[in-house]
C-alpha cells in the first residue's frame, strides 16, 4: 500500500500525470484512486425511453471514471492562453503553450491522426466581428469529437494499465500530512505516498473545500458563469464553423457593459444534460462522424459573475438558479427565442410547431422566471449582435436551453510549481480554480509530473 506518487482522480488532469510520470520514470510505483467506473462500464442510465430524466447514481457515469467530467465531451482542446484557464500565470505563457501542443500530440499518436486542427489566425471572421462590436479570441482548436476522444482514451489505459495502478469506484475520504509521507484514506483501504496529486475535477469541489479546511490550504473565492445553450440551424452558422470551428465571440452589452461570450460551439451537435452534484444544467456536445451529424449547431452563451464581500460562495450563486430551473421544469427547461422576446411560456405545441426540432427533450418553459433579469438582458442583447454576423441567430424558432452553468473552483493556494503549503502535495486540473478545460487540466498533469520527476531524479 506504498506508493511513490498516489493521483486522486483520472480525468485528463490524472491521466496525463500518470502518464508523464511513467514515462519520465518506468519503475515510479504510481496509484491512481478514482471514484468512479472505469471507461467501458460508465453507462448513462436515461436512455430516453424507460429512463427519461435524471435517476441520480451514486457516481455520475457523464462526470466520474476513467476519463473524468470530460470522456463523453466533444474533446475540443483548445491550445491557446486566451482562455481555458489561468495555467500561464503559474507556468508562463510559452510553458503552457508548448505544453498543449504536447498533449495535443499525444492525442494524435493515440488515436486522433485523422481528426482536424482549426485555427483562428488569419480568418476574415475576425474582421467581420471587430465591424459589429464583437470580439473573436485567437486560438488552435483539434476537435477529436465525442467519438475519437473514446477511443484516445481507451488507448491510453492500454497503454497505462499494466504500468500504473488504477483503483475504481474508490472515493477518496482523507488526506493526511504524516510529515514523511501522505496517508489517503477511502472507505475500505488506506494507502501512503510520498507524494500525491489532487486531479478531482469540478465534479470534487465540495470535497476540495472540505479538503483545504482540513490541511489549512488558503482558498479564495472565484467566478460562476450563467447563461442558455442555444441551438439553431447549422446553416445559420456554417460560414464560421466550417473556418474555424470553435469560435469564442465575446460582446460587452450596452446596458450593463458585462461581457458576454460564446463557448463550447458544437457543429451539427447535440444539447445534452449535465448532472452537478445532483443539479442537472445543459451542456453540449458532437461527433467527428459526419454519420451522427444532426442537422442543429449549438453552442453557450455565457455571462460571468464575480463577487466580493459579504457574499463569496458564487458557486452556490449558480446552483440556486439551476435548482429555480430544476423546479420549475423537472430539470432543463427549453424556450423559443420569439416566445422569450414576446414574454410568452413555449409549449410542447409551439416547440412542435416550430421549423427547428430540439436535440433534446427538456420542459418547454419560461426561463425568464429562472434567470436573473440583468444576465437575462445580457443574452437576448448578445443574440441580436450575433445575428448581424450569422443572420438566423435571432430568429423566433432559436432554441434557448436553460440554464447553463460553468461551476469554478474555489482557487486553490498552489505556488508556481502548483504546489500546495505542503511539500509534496499538488493540486491540479479544474479542482484547483486554475484550469477549467481539457487541454489545461492535461497540461498542468504534464507540468507537475515533470516537477516531481526531476526531485526524484535530485534525491537519487
Ligand atoms: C459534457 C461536457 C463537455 C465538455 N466539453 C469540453 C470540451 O469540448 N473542451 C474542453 O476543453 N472542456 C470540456 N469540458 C470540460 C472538461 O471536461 C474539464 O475541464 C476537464 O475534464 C477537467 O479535467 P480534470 O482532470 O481536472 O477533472 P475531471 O475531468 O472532472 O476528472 C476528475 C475525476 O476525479 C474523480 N473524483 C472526484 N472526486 C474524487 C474523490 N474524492 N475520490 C476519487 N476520485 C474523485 C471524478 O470522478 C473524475 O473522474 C466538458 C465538460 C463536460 C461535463
């Protein structure tokens, strides 16, 4: 039950160190402690049919188990510093880059040589944006889709599985600061490491509070983003798709001078319900098989909230209006964009009646009575200024799907080396605060398996 390295959580953040690890040092005894199933027995119960909405298992198989909150995502890995997370302020701007392209080549030699990189460099769109007051974010994008991420991460734990301990349906409990080593603690078994990695990911971070508390780690409070996933014909948006794929669009409204922004677009995709610690909000995803194309592009629309004193806890902001949601609705509540501007509920009957059929089954509702009016106002203003680059955005049969919400982290205290106040103890990936997407979960992995390789080798 001795390890060298003991890695809680295998998302991309615990894969990626796990693997950097193994390969900087082939006799490192490694152990990787997850929560959930591995990846061929994650299995969403709702099948749409017998199951229809959300059974709440005792792990979620959409956000836990090998893999992690991203295994069925559309595995967009964004290579780029402008957004995805903080990394660089830790790690500098070129460390983080170079970094991305690491992963990004691993991606590749495991099973992603046929998937596309997109780029904004050079794209007319982003003079186009700049002529309507909107501001296109430069960044390289490989879009595996949800389909070639499966495979790249079978291929991985190949590749990792007889190299590395892994631990399923194993819930970390305790972390405990022994001074010559580290006892972790799940309900049956305890193990010790001399060093461990904390990778939980967002679906953690109550954990990860309660985790800081007990070690006396420094947390400060960070940002929630609130906001709808629209959905529209893929035709509306297909000039932008097809040039660059993903495209992050930021606008600042005239009337609150908030920043709203797109996020997560998914080309010919489908919306999808996401489970947060029992909340279901909306989240999207598509295939790089033009087979299970839909005919539908979707993507978020997103408003950030910060707050200061006396109120910090902004996760729990976002949980509020997602649980208004799950009340009114049963879950996520889907509104035509025409029947939110004419202050009208959609119906089962209007949604049926419209030309654009939803990708996914949600309550027809009124979302103006679960989002707050100021980030409500936000959306419908960045709608408008979104159809002078794509007209159709604004149409009466857009399809708003509410709410969506991106949970932060509370930011971990971690030094440069993303090393917590106690030696040897990292804390990584999105339950840090520092990263929140694919490529920076999985380069800060790469970055802190490297740091504890090159003290092993000093010690030596
Ligand atoms: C539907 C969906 C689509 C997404 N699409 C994209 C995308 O296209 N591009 C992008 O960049 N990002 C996307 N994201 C976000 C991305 O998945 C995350 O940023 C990324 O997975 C973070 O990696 P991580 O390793 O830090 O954490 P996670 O992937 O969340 O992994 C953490 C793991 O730790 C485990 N765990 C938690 N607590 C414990 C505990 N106490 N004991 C043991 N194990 C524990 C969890 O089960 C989980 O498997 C998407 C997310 C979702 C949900």
């Amino acid at each position: 039950m001795k390890y060298d390295t003991i890695i809680i959580g295998a998302g991309p953040g615990g894969i990626f160190s796990a693997y950097e690890l193994i390969k900087l040092n082939p006799d490192c005894k490694i152990l990787v402690l997850e929560c959930g199933n591995p990846l061929n027995k994650r299995k969403c119960p709702i099948d749409g049919k017998k199951i229809k909405s959300c059974v709440k298992c005792s792990t979620c198989a959409i956000m836990n188990g090998f893999g992690g909150a991203g295994a069925f995502s559309d595995g967009k890995y964004n290579i780029t510093n402008e957004f995805g997370g903080n990394l660089y302020e830790y790690i500098g701007k070129k460390e983080a880059l170079d970094l991305m392209n690491y992963i990004d080549e691993i991606n590749v030699a495991y099973g992603g040589e046929q998937t596309r990189k997109f780029s904004t460099a050079n794209s007319s769109l982003k003079k186009v944006c700049l002529q309507n007051d909107l501001h296109l974010l430069d960044a390289s994008v490989r879009h595996l889709g949800t389909d070639i991420n499966y495979i790249i991460l079978e291929n991985l734990y190949n590749e990792l599985k007889d190299k590395v301990t892994f631990c399923f349906n194993s819930y970390v409990n305790e972390i405990l600061d022994c001074e010559t080593h580290y006892t972790v603690k799940t309900k049956d078994e305890e193990y010790q490491g001399n060093t461990v990695i904390v990778s939980t990911g967002r679906s953690g971070s109550k954990w990860m509070q309660s985790i800081c508390s007990s070690l006396g780690i420094q947390t400060k409070s960070n940002r929630v983003d609130i906001g709808v996933r629209v959905e529209i014909p893929a035709a509306v948006f297909d000039h932008i798709t097809s040039e660059v794929y993903e495209s992050k669009i930021v606008y600042r409204t005239k009337k609150f001078q908030d920043k709203v922004r797109t996020f997560c677009m998914n080309p010919h995709g489908v919306v999808v319900n996401e489970n947060t610690n029992g909340i279901i909000t909306v989240n999207g995803h598509s295939y790089e098989d033009e087979n299970m194309f839909s005919e539908n592009t979707n993507f978020a629309l997103l408003v950030s909230n910060h707050f200061t004193e006396p109120f910090k806890d902004s996760n729990e902001y976002g949980e509020s209006i997602a649980r208004l949601s799950n009340m009114l609705g049963g879950g996520v509540i889907v509104q035509r964009f025409g029947d939110l501007i004419r202050g009208q509920r959609s119906t089962p009957n209007r949604i049926s009646e419209s030309f654009l059929t939803p990708t996914l089954s949600a309550t027809p509702g009124d979302l103006s009575l679960v989002i707050p009016k100021r980030q409500l106002d936000d959306i419908i203003e960045m709608i408008y200024a979104l159809d002078k680059i794509a007209p159709g955005t604004a149409s009466d049969d857009t399809l708003l799907y509410g709410v969506e919400v991106k949970f932060y982290n509370l930011q971990v205290d971690v030094d440069s080396n993303l090393e917590t106040c106690h030696p040897g103890l990292y804390v990584i990936g999105d339950c840090s605060g520092v990263t929140h997407s694919l490529s920076h979960a999985s380069a800060s992995g790469v970055y802190v398996a490297r740091k504890i390789a090159q003290s092993q080798k000093e010690k030596c």
